[in-house]
C-alpha cells in the first residue's frame, strides 16, 4: 500500500503528465510525418499518452468509423513493425500507451521503423 500511496503522490505533485504529453505528442505527430511521406492515408486518434492508428482517411469516431479502416494495410504495418522488433498491439482497434520508461531512443526508433513500414505499404 505504501508504494501505491508514493506513487500517487508523485503523480499528483504533477511532474510526470508533461513529460508524457511531450513523448505521446512526438511518437504520434512522428507517426503521422511518415505516414503521409509515405502517401499512406492514416487517422491518429490521441489523449494523453495514448493513442491509435487507423489506417484511413476520415475522422475516427466511433466503431463503425473505425471498422472502414484497411484492415490489410495494418496487418502488414503490424508485421513490418514486428520484423524491426517493435511490439505493438496486434489489433488494428487498441491503441498504444506511452510510458516514463520509453525514452526519446525509443520513440526515435519506433518512428523509424515506422517509415520502413509505411514505405513498404
């Protein structure tokens, strides 16, 4: 209980929220760039440090925006990201989480990839 009471604390103290705001903003804003480099239409859903990657043109609002996304085209994203050894969620309806512990290496990295993916779309 003690180590939920400090963490909580910390969190409250209000240190933590900026840091993920400015990560979430740089791996979504990096997703999007490469995509569109790519000529790959994409929505970035965002709140936070969580996010999803719909492969299509519209606004994603609901379920059935989010079912009119090319299915096809994640699964080979998904695949291309899991070859470069980035783990995703395997569902083109979950989204992502950053955390304190992904780095700006990290985020670099997996926007990298991502363009390798984009250009083999």
């Amino acid at each position: 209980m003690a180590a939920v009471l400090t963490t909580l604390k910390n969190l409250n103290r209000g240190e933590v929220y900026p840091g993920l705001e400015k990560k979430a903003e740089m791996l979504f804003s990096g997703l999007e760039n490469a995509a569109r480099a790519a000529g790959i239409p994409v929505t970035i859903n965002r709140i936070g440090s969580m996010g999803s990657l719909f492969f299509n043109n519209g606004p994603v609002n609901d379920f059935e925006d989010a079912k009119a996304s090319d299915v096809n085209l994640f699964r080979k994203y998904f695949k291309s990201m899991l070859d470069q050894g980035i783990y995703l969620a395997p569902s083109p309806f979950e989204a992502s989480f950053l955390s304190t512990a992904h780095g700006e290496g990290v985020i670099r990295k997996t926007i990298d990839a991502a363009a390798i993916a984009f250009g083999s779309l």
